[in-house]
C-alpha cells in the first residue's frame, strides 16, 4: 500500500504562507477602511504612513488575535524553521520576537501621547517594549546555545560507532 505523509516541513511551509497572507490581507483591508484616496496612490501612501497605528493594531480595532504584526511575525518564524537552516531559523526567531513585541507593545499599552524623536507616536506604557528589548537581548546572549541545540535538531547525529563498537568480535 502506498502511503502519503506530510512531513513538519511542509506543513511549517504552508502555515507560514497562510499567516503572511493573512497579515497581507488584514494590511490591504486596514489602509482601504481607513483611507480616502479614491485610487491616488501617492495618497494611499500617506494613509499607511497616517494609519500606522491602526495597521499595528490595538484592542478595540477590527483585528482577530492581535495586530498585522504578529501575522507577519508568526508567519516568518514558521518560513524560518522549515528552512531547516540554523542561521536562517536564529533571524526568523529574532525578527518574529521584534514584530509579535512590538505589536503587543501597542495593543495593551493603554493611551498614546509620548512622541519618540518628534516622529513616531508611541504608547505612554513602555513595558512591552522593554519586555521586547530584554528578550531579544536574551536570545542574542543566548546564541551559541540556541544555535546548538537547533543544529541538534536539524542534524541529529546516528549513533555512528556505538553499534560497532559494542559488538563482540566473533570468530
């Protein structure tokens, strides 16, 4: 009998396709409900710029399961271990770890007010984003072992000799 399996790389593959469309729909769906620029794509533009923190997402916009952030986020650490490479598995983990924070950062920070450099307005509750700093910091001090233990999971290692030399020699 002929049998068909999945195996976790693809199924890792088709996930992270899905959720970085997903993210690509909620993103197309926030800049046309918020935007007025019947067809004029330099005011489209500055409507992604302008709705920047109704595409980040908070608790009382349209988003199911927080923002577009952890969509891309969830999205690229699914693509990022199913490439089954260790460097490229470290940076999707690391750049998920920034846009899943970030995305919390602003989803339950509470009222916006403060302004970073004058430009960017950010929540008044800095929490999460300290939260954010601190794990990436975590996982940038953390690289060898991380990255050991995912080349142990992507190259385990046959028990080589063990077989061999455990034998007895008959003769």
């Amino acid at each position: 009998m002929l049998r068909r399996t999945l195996t976790y790389r693809t199924i890792l593959r088709v996930l992270g396709i899905a959720f970085v469309i997903l993210g690509m729909y909620w993103t197309v769906q926030a800049i046309f409900f918020f935007s007025n620029s019947a067809g004029s794509l330099s005011l489209l533009l500055f409507d992604i710029v302008a709705y920047r923190i109704a595409l980040i997402g908070d608790w009382y916009s349209f988003f199911h399961f927080g923002g577009v952030l952890t969509y891309y986020g969830v999205g690229i650490l699914f693509l990022g271990i199913s490439t089954e490479k260790v460097g490229i598995s470290y940076i999707s983990l690391h750049l998920s770890i920034w846009l899943i924070g970030i995305n919390t950062w602003y989803q339950s920070a509470g009222p916006f007010g403060s302004n970073l450099f004058g430009v960017i307005t950010a929540p008044d509750n800095f929490f999460w984003a300290i939260m954010t700093v601190l794990c990436s910091l975590l996982l940038l001090i953390l690289y060898v072992p991380t990255t050991r233990l995912l080349n142990k999971i992507y190259n385990p290692q046959p028990p080589a000799l063990a077989s061999v030399l455990n034998r007895e020699v008959v003769q």
